[in-house]
C-alpha cells in the first residue's frame, strides 16, 4: 500500500538538462569526427601485429593490484552502468532518454559487430603465461569491439556533457574512470588494445546518435509520468537483481556489487521520503 501510494502521488522534480543543451553544431561535427577517428584506428591497431605486442608488453608491467581491475572491470558491464545512469539522471528526463536511447542502439550494434568479426580473444590466442589474467575473462570469440569500452565510451559522454557546465572538475573525474574502465579490459585480459579503442569511440559516437534522435523524436516527456519513473526504478531492482544472480569471480567484484546496491537502495529511499514529506 504504501509503494503504491508513493507511486500514485509522485511528484517528479524535473531539472532542466544541461546535457548537450544548445551545443554548437561545430562541436558536435568536432565530437563525431574524434569518436570516428577513434573507432578507425582501433580498427587499424586490430588488424595489426602491434596489437598482440601491446597487450603482452602491457601484462609484464605491475600496474595496479588485481582486484582494483576486477573492481573498476564491473562498471563496464551493460546492466550495472545503465543502474548508475538511471540513478544519476533519474529528475533529468532529457538526459535519462539520451541513456534509454543510447542502450536501446548499442546493444544490438555490439551483439551485430561481435557476430561480423568474431575475432579471437586474447586467451584463445596467447599462452596463458604471457597474461596476468585477472578474473575470469572470456576466452571464446567475439572480442571486437570490446562491449565494455563500448560501455565506457558512452558513460563518459553522456557524463562529460551532463556535468562540463556546472561541475567541470567532476566531469573530468570522470572521464577519468570511464578511461580507467576501459583500461581495465586490457588488465584483466579480456580484449586486445584496438577492441578497446573502437568499443570507446563506438560508445561516444552512439551518444551523438542518440541526441540527434532525441531531437528529432524526444521521450523526454514521457519519462516525466508517475508511470515511467516508477518503471525506471523497478527497472533499477531488476537490473540489480540479474547482477546479483552472476557467479563471484572475486572480492573486486563484490564490492562493485556492494556499491551499485548501496547507491540504488540510498536513492529509492531519498525519493520515497521526499514524497512523505
């Protein structure tokens, strides 16, 4: 009684996005053109032998402890970052609808991709003395683009634009971690280096996609109902439950588990008690 008197009476605080709000088509030509030029030369690298001397250069080094890149690896997983994205943009509809849009093109893109090229991943390939393998990475094909960086792309667009005007220092914390994102399939010896540069391009240039799309047809209106937002967070439950449900491959990703539930469970209750109040 009381959910479904919350989601009845539900006032949603819509803030005006700032998310590509009035961008300069000079700059949005400038963006597509540096996401297509990333994407290109993931491609090149890929189809070249530097990229398997990259990786394996790149699992000599110490970088990092392991379980930082099994932690940083979740958040490149499609389910969890769109979580992060629903409860980060949840009162800006605008913004939430770029996500929707956003998904909605890259999930099937990537699966047609993956199925086009079918490369080798890096365990199919390499002998396993020559990676510091960390998890459990897949080591079927498959591998290009990397669906992870294609994640991390996204995210860093879509929260570069979302925070470059009023939080500039956060938007390029970041950029930061989506970088680090994507840098984390390489350290656990999921993909090769050119996977990653076009799955990153891949992401932002969707970002663009979707905006354009947004313009031509918003949703924005339609995510401002009692319905949709009591949709998004059901979906947010859903979307938490299935990451729960897949195996444990380490304490990196229990944590990430942890925090993606803690953020969830800390943002439903701060809006339900908005409500009562």
């Amino acid at each position: 009684m009381v959910m479904k008197f919350w989601i009845t009476n539900m006032t949603v605080v819509r803030e005006e996005s700032v998310l590509f709000q009035a961008m300069p088509w000079e700059i949005w030509r400038c963006t597509v053109i540096l996401a297509t030029l990333c994407m290109v030369s993931g491609v090149t690298l890929h189809h070249s032998a530097v990229d398997h001397e990259w990786l394996i250069w790149g699992h000599r080094q110490v970088w990092l402890p392991d379980q930082f890149w099994l932690f940083v690896t979740q958040w490149g997983d499609a389910g969890q970052s769109l979580i992060l994205l629903m409860v980060i943009f949840f009162d800006r509809c605008v913004d939430l609808a770029l996500v929707f849009k956003t998904w909605l093109m890259g999930i099937p893109a990537s699966v047609l991709l993956k199925a086009i090229d079918n490369s080798a991943r890096p365990l199919s390939v390499l002998e396993s003395e020559l990676l510091n393998i960390v998890g459990q990475p897949p080591m079927l094909g498959h591998s290009m683009p990397s669906g992870h960086a294609m994640t991390a792309g996204a995210m860093a667009a879509l929260l570069f634009f979302g925070f470059h005007q009023k939080r500039p220092w956060l938007s390029m914390l970041m950029l930061l971690a989506c970088g680090l994102v994507a840098l984390s399939r390489l350290s656990v010896g999921a993909h090769w280096p050119g996977d990653v540069l076009t799955g990153l391009g891949l992401g932002w240039l969707l970002v663009m996609l979707a905006q354009q799309w947004e313009r031509v047809q918003p949703w924005a209106t339609r995510l401002t109902s009692a319905r949709s937002q009591a949709l998004i967070i059901w979906l947010q439950v859903f979307l938490l439950v299935l990451t729960w449900m897949q195996p444990s491959e380490g304490l990196g990703m229990i944590l990430a588990r942890m925090t993606i539930t803690a953020w969830v469970l800390t943002s439903v209750a701060s809006k339900w008690q908005r409500q009562l109040a």
